[in-house]
C-alpha cells in the first residue's frame, strides 16, 4: 500500500493481492474508469475504495441539485458552481507547505485530507464533475496538471490554486513561468487526456515521491504499475528491474 510503512524486505514487496489490484488497474485503464484505477495504485482495502467511491457520488449529487437551479449552463457557470463546493465548501486545494510527499499522490488521502497535487485535485473536479452531469476533463499541460470544464470550448481551471480560471493566453503564461525556456508552448498542451495519460502522470510523480522518500516497496510498486501499463516499452521493464 502506498502512503504506509515501508517494507525493508524485497522478499516482502509483492503478494498475490498486489498482483490482483495490477489486474484491477488494468481493467479500469481499458474501461476508463479513472477512479477505480488511482485506487487500485493505493492498494487500499476494498471497504475504503467503496467509501471513496460513496463520498464522491455524495458530493455530486449536491453538485447535481445545484446543477438544476442554474439560470445559466455555460462553462464559467459549470466552472464557478464545481468551485463553490470543491474548494469553498469541501475546502480542496494545493498543498503548497509538503507538495511533493506521497500522500498528495494518493487518491484516498487527498480525498481525505482535502489537500493534494494539482493532478490529484483534478481528478477530484473530474470525479465529481462527471457523476454530477458536468464535462470536466483533464488537461495534462506539462509542469502543472489543470482541468477544462464545459467541453471543448470551456474554461480552463487550476484545481490546484483554489479553483482560479485561466484563459489560454493565462495558460501559456502559467506554463512559461513554471517549465521555463526548456519548453516551448504549444496549443497541444491543452488537449484532454486519457484516462491511461492521467494515470501515467500520477505513476511518474509517484514515482519520484517515493524515491525521495526512500521507500523502496513504494517504488518497486510504482515500477510494477507502469511496466504493466506500458509493456511494449523497455524503459518502463528496465525501471522495474532497477527497483528489484
């Protein structure tokens, strides 16, 4: 389980239901089920995946009765109603005093903190903005994780930052400050992206908590998921074998 007690025996990194929540994750790529497949990255018990599952559709069914007093269902509309609740209500945002520890990886304990990266954040928006009857998809801009809500021709949101809109120009220039000269923009940058693209991200990040951490089950687990999502690819197998 990521996010516990590190295990200092190799002989004890993998179990039988290690390998089944691998299964699960796999299942939910191929069924774009985006919060089945963070859970299963957890490895939490399956009480706890049903709990995070009821607290999600709780929240969107409040979001849904909201959803039916608007005078107006545009995407800034869409945008300000998901912020009411996610972040002035329920109190979601950026952890900006331990930002890269696991835990804001870790769907369970953001959604019980309320506290998180700006990939886990948005999975939150998304979570509750599709069970609710909202668009909101994930836009993997590089350097910083944001979500669209409206569609095609919504509003850009950063999850992260209380829930702020961005205009595409605000985009850009929230991209240059953060990745710098190295990378040059593009409108590509704001396509949504898969559920298989946002799980990736999640495993990359995951991957370098846990290495800072020094936890070196977290890690050898984190290679596991993303040599199973990518087989075909050898940097993916050769990660695994490194964390062996």
């Amino acid at each position: 389980m990521l996010g516990g007690p590190t295990q200092p025996s190799l002989r004890d990194l993998w179990t039988t239901e290690d390998e089944e929540d691998v299964r699960a994750f796999l299942e939910a790529c191929r069924a774009e089920d985006l919060l089945a497949a963070l859970l299963a990255i957890e490895g939490r018990p399956h009480a706890e995946r049903l709990e995070a599952e009821a607290q999600l559709t709780a929240w969107a069914a409040v979001a849904a009765r909201r959803l039916a007093l608007l005078p107006s269902r545009g995407p800034f509309a869409l945008s300000r109603l998901l912020r009411g609740l996610l972040v002035d209500d329920l109190g979601f945002r950026g952890d900006t005093e331990d930002y890269s520890a696991t835990r804001n990886c870790c769907i369970h304990q953001v959604l019980a903190r309320r506290r998180g990266m700006p990939i886990l954040l948005a999975c939150v928006w998304i979570e509750v903005g599709r069970r609710a009857g909202i668009d909101v998809d994930g836009i993997g801009m590089p350097g910083h994780f944001l979500v669209r809500v409206g569609g095609p021709a919504g509003v850009h949101v950063d999850a992260f930052d209380g829930g702020q809109e961005l205009s595409r120009e605000g985009c850009r220039g929230l991209h240059d400050r953060i990745a710098g000269p190295k990378s040059r923009w593009s409108d590509d940058f704001l396509r949504a992206s898969a559920v298989d693209q946002i799980v990736e991200r999640v495993l990359n990040n995951l991957a370098a908590t846990t290495r800072d951490e020094h936890d070196v089950a977290g890690s050898y687990r984190v290679a596991t998921f993303l040599a199973a999502l990518r087989p075909s690819s050898p940097e993916r197998t050769l990660q695994k074998a490194m964390t062996a």
